[in-house]
C-alpha cells in the first residue's frame, strides 16, 4: 500500500464514526433525498391538477391559494397549475429530518417572484409532500412583472390603466410585507387597493367625474384601513347588502 492510500486508510477509519467519507467522492444522495427532489420539482413544474392532493398538503394548498376551506383551495389549486407553474426548479440544498425537510430552491417563471424561497415538507406513507413556504426573498422587478400578468388576465381581468393603479400603491410596499402576503396569507395590503383601483374603473365606466372619483376613493381607502376594514372588504367582495349600504353611504358623502 502506497504513501497516500495509507494516509486515505487512516482518515477514513478516524472520520468513519462522524459519517465523513475522505480521500474520493461523498456519499450518494439518499432515497429519501431523491425523492423530496423530485417532488419539489414536480409540485412547482407540472401542469397536472392530481398534484394538488398527491403532492401538496391541504396546508399548501390553502396557503398558495389563500382558500379558507380545502375544497375551495383544491378547487382553485386545480385551475391554477394549468397556467401559473414555473418552467424549471434550481434546488440548492435539502435539509431532512426523519419525516421532516426543508429545501431552499428558485425558478424559473411560474408566479413565484422570489430569488430564493424555502418550504416545508413532510412524509406519510412513504410519501413527502411540499408543506409550507417558510420564507423568501423577493425578486422584487419580477414581482411587478408576474403582478401584472396576473392582474389583466383571468379571473381579475383588469384593464392596463387599472392595473398600473394597484402596481402603483404597491411600490410603496416593503419587500418584507410582500414576503409576508405568501408566507402568512396576510394580503390586505394587495387587496385593498385592488378594490380601490377596481372601484375607480368601474366610477369612470359609469361617468363619474375626476372629483367624485377621487372622493369616493379617498373615504373608501380609509374606511378599509380602519379597525372594521377586513370585514367591509369580505364584504364587498361577496357583494353583501351590509356592505353595499356602507358604500352607497361613501357615494352620497362624495355627491
């Protein structure tokens, strides 16, 4: 045996009891390793809607799709991977532990605007499934990018002007509430001046004057950062008689 093999020998028996390979190559990447890969891939890449149960959990599912209830996110999960599923997946490390991992990874297109993201996932009956997303950072141009697209396209279907209204108030947004819209579902921020800009399109549709338009506007906005705001703005999306009341009340004020 040569200098070097010896030497190769030695350290493989002193590092053998850290799980260390020396001296060629490291371990192979485990099963389970493989495994999580492939399904990170192909819950972010393939356009089939049997992934929102196969390789999602109902936790995902509703967490992408912001749905309280998981039929509804299964429902609008399965309408989503048909349109808005990255083009590829870079996965830069996977952390496991027993049934549980993390994997860090970026993409390539889809409606994910982060340059680096991690989600959660978990194992049952052999089966690893993607989780959560625990945390980002924002590619923040490719946010404005995908917002866009999404905002003229359906179901929002707003027109150009309307949608450079949002884009507009969210600029003045941080890159750490954005992040947070994904991760903990709270949107209000993106919500709130939808509607506004909506409402405006909708003012103008109808012949509203600029100084109606700005008025009705301005108390709306208002009345949806006040303490009740989160339930006028349920409310006006499921288009309840209490909210209409409360905005035909802004309309008169502004007349």
């Amino acid at each position: 045996m040569g200098r070097t093999s010896r030497l190769c020998a030695m350290l493989a028996v002193i590092l053998a009891t850290a799980g260390v390979a020396a001296c060629g190559g490291g371990d192979e990447m485990s099963a389970d390793e493989k495994q999580i890969r492939a399904t990170l891939t192909k819950a972010l890449t393939s356009t089939d809607p049997a992934i929102c149960r196969s390789l999602m959990t109902a936790s995902f599912v509703r967490q992408i799709t912001e749905e309280t209830t998981v039929t509804a996110a299964l429902t609008d999960c399965r309408q989503e991977v048909k349109r808005d599923q990255a083009k590829s997946v870079e996965i830069k490390r996977v952390d496991r532990r027993e049934s549980r991992a993390s994997a860090v990874f970026h993409t390539e297109g889809g409606v994910l605007p982060f340059e680096e993201a991690t989600v959660s996932l978990r194992r049952a009956d052999r089966t690893w499934r993607v989780h959560r997303l625990t945390a980002a950072t924002l590619d923040r141009p490719r946010f404005f990018q995908v917002g866009r697209r999404q905002l003229t396209a359906p179901p929002n279907r707003l027109n150009d002007d309307t949608a450079s209204c949002v884009l507009r108030a969210l600029k003045k947004v941080s890159d750490q509430r954005i992040v947070a819209s994904f991760v903990d579902g709270e949107s209000s921020f993106i919500h709130n001046p939808a509607l506004i800009c909506g409402v405006r399109q909708g003012l103008d549709e109808a012949g509203a004057s600029e100084r109606e338009q700005r008025c009705i506007a301005g108390r709306l906005r208002r009345a949806l950062e006040a303490r009740d705001g989160d339930a006028l703005l349920e409310g006006m999306l499921a288009d309840s008689a209490g909210a209409q009341r409360r905005f035909n009340g802004i309309i008169a004020r502004c007349r």
